[in-house]
C-alpha cells in the first residue's frame, strides 16, 4: 500500500487546479493546532504525520493513535509554510474525523465483547478501505479480509454456481494453497455441519438468531468438529449479521469465536476537530 500516493490523490482531489484563497493570502511560517472538539478514540495520527511530512509541515507535539481523549484535547501543534497548511488542513481533519469515529465505536463494542473476537466486515468507504481497517485495529478489533486476496471466503452467490456447500469447501481446498484459510458462509444448521464435515476452516452463520447460533455450536461439539478450547478445536465460528450494540450481547455467550459487524464502518458517526492557527 502507497499510503503516500493516497494521501497525495487526496489532497489534488481537494485542491485540483489550485486552491484560488489560499493563494490570496501571504505564505509565512506559522504556528497551527488541532484539537479535538468531542470525546474520541483517536485513530489517524500516524497517518497524519506522513501526509504532513510530505508538505513539509513539522509536527512539534501529538498524542497518539488509540488514546482516549476529551473535548479540547490538542492532538497536534503544527509549524509549517502557511500555504501548505491551509491546503492540507480538511484533508487531515477528514482523515482523522472518520477514522476516530470508526475507532470509537469499535472499542465501544470491544470493550463489551470480553474474550470474543470483534471483526470489520468489506462494507467500506471505496479507496478509503485502509483507513478505516487501520482505524479498527487501532481500536482493538480484528481487521477480517483487507480484500478479496486475503482468504477464500465462500458466500451466497458463489454457492449458487456449486451443487452444494460441500462442493465448494472441497473445490477451495483443493485448489488453494495451505497458507489461505478456506471460510463459508452459511445461512442454517444444515449447511454449518456440511460445511465442517468438508474441512472449512472458518464457518459464518449469517444472519442465524443467537438460538440458531448455540445450535450450531452444540452439534459441532457433539461431533467434535468444534470445541471452544483446547488443541481439538477444529474450525472458527463467526456470527455476522445485523449485529449491532444493542443486540451484540446476546451472541457474546453463544460459544462463537468471532462476531463481524458491517456497522463499524457503515454506520460510525465521524468525530468533530479543528485545526486552528495560532
């Protein structure tokens, strides 16, 4: 990943043919801050410091990736050409605005979530898809698939073109190398033991209630396809699927390992900050 090819395609988003006020006004070196204007988690800083880097701004103090911080809280002193902040300035704040609100709610839902591992799931900003996976392991949370280059992940329409789930674990074993786990997706009982009879190495129960959900866990107990702990544990169960806060603990205790939810990214309100010159 070229974070700094990013950050420039970002910036000449912004700026285009020229930013036309700044040009206005003299360029002198100046003294600048950031402060955060609501709680948060913070996600973004090291991020900020390269793009700051490449236009040449000098970061003087900052806090952290991952502190919790108040309201007026300074995240950043700042010196640098006046030009080259004032140009930068919304793009920084954009960057560290979504991923703080992304951070901020994935460790609301880690801090709940005890031993069970809380996942992203791929339904991302389009080419804002590191930033915001950054933001979640910043937070604690586990980042899934990057992309689609990851893993195998079999899902509703992929088993539309096999002739059963089963098929299709052994297709994927088959033809793709050791080091890439083998996940499916799967929407009832039924499918989950097919699945972990062929060899899947993850299994998501998509959309399964949290009954549904503990089902599973006992049958593949009873056959040994799944432990909760201990060298026989054979496959990783996850629970996906209009996951939210206000539902998310009635998955904690139903013996999965990992619960992924879309709405850390999808639905995290982003966080308020200015960047002031002093």
């Amino acid at each position: 990943m070229n974070i700094e090819k990013k950050l420039l395609d970002m910036v000449d988003e912004d700026r285009g043919v020229g930013d036309i006020t700044t040009d206005l006004v003299p360029d002198e070196k100046i003294r600048a801050e950031i402060k955060s204007k609501e709680p948060c988690t913070l996600a973004g800083v090291s991020i900020l410091k390269t793009l700051f880097r490449i236009f040449n701004i000098e970061v003087i103090e900052s806090r952290e990736d991952g502190e919790d911080v108040g309201s007026g809280a300074v995240i950043f002193v700042l010196e640098g050409g006046s030009h080259d902040m004032l140009v930068v300035e919304r793009t920084a704040l954009n960057i560290l605005s979504r991923m703080s609100g992304i951070a901020s709610l994935t460790r609301e839902y880690v801090s709940r979530a005890g031993d069970v591992r809380i996942a992203s799931t791929r339904k991302t900003s389009p080419l804002f898809n590191y930033f915001e996976n950054e933001a979640i392991k910043i937070a604690g949370g586990d980042t899934h698939r990057f992309g689609l280059y990851d893993s195998v992940l079999i899902k509703d329409n992929h088993l539309k073109l096999f002739s059963s789930v089963r098929e299709a674990v052994e297709v994927a074993k088959k033809n793709t190398s050791f080091v890439h786990k083998v996940e499916v997706e799967v929407t009832n009982v039924e499918q989950a033991l097919e699945a972990a009879e062929a060899g899947a190495d993850i299994i998501m129960l998509d959309n399964m209630s949290p009954e549904e959900t503990r089902e599973v866990v006992s049958l593949l107990s009873e056959k040994d396809l799944f432990c909760e702990t201990g060298p026989r544990k054979r496959v990783l169960l996850e629970a996906s699927g209009n996951i939210k806060l206000n539902n998310l603990g009635d998955y904690l205790d139903t013996g999965v390992d990992v619960i992924s939810v879309g709405a850390l990214t999808h639905s995290a309100s982003a966080k308020d900050f200015s960047l002031k010159i002093l």
